[in-house]
C-alpha cells in the first residue's frame, strides 16, 4: 500500500511579483523535485534550474532535501551586493545604516 500523500508549498519573488503554490506529493519528494513539479520555472524564466539557491522557512537547504508535511520550499533571489562588502563601505565612508 503506498504512503499518502502530503501538502507543501513552494514559494518565489521578485519586486514585480511573488508566487505561492500548493502540491501535495509522495514521501521522499526533495526540494528540486517540488520545484519542478510546481512549474515555478515556467512561471519564472529567469529561474535557472542548476543554479537555484533553495531553503524551507529562511533555513537553507540543499536540493536533495527531502520534504515534510508541511514544508515551504522558498526559492532565493541572488544578492544584488556582498551584505558585508556593503558594511564595509558605509563604515569606511561613516555613512549610517538606512
């Protein structure tokens, strides 16, 4: 007999649009595969497929992860700047934070 299925998300966004979708998958189901399954990569062409830095509620992950009931896959955005190297210029400039 084969284990029930469970619920997940996969989330994604961007300053112009954000996505949240539901699925429910088998036991075993890694974050990549949920990904793929969501058809977030079609919503979002940007999205490379080996490139996707992934986490489940702002903890990263790898993507042979593998899901719990429950789970939100969140698909990370690349940092536009180094948060340190931005620091380092604000102190060096004595420019405050804001």
């Amino acid at each position: 007999m084969a284990e029930p299925l469970f619920g997940v998300e996969v989330a994604h966004a961007r300053p112009e649009r954000q996505l949240i979708i539901a699925l429910q998958v088998a036991p075993g189901t890694t974050a990549l595969q949920a990904v793929l399954a969501s058809g977030m990569l079609d919503a979002f062409p940007v999205l490379e497929r080996d490139a996707l830095k992934l986490g489940i509620f702002s903890k990263a992950v790898p993507p042979s992860h593998v899901l719990r009931a429950g789970d939100r896959v969140e698909i990370y955005r690349p940092l536009q700047a180094d948060p340190k190297a931005v620091r380092r210029q604000r102190a060096e400039a004595g420019t405050p934070r804001g």
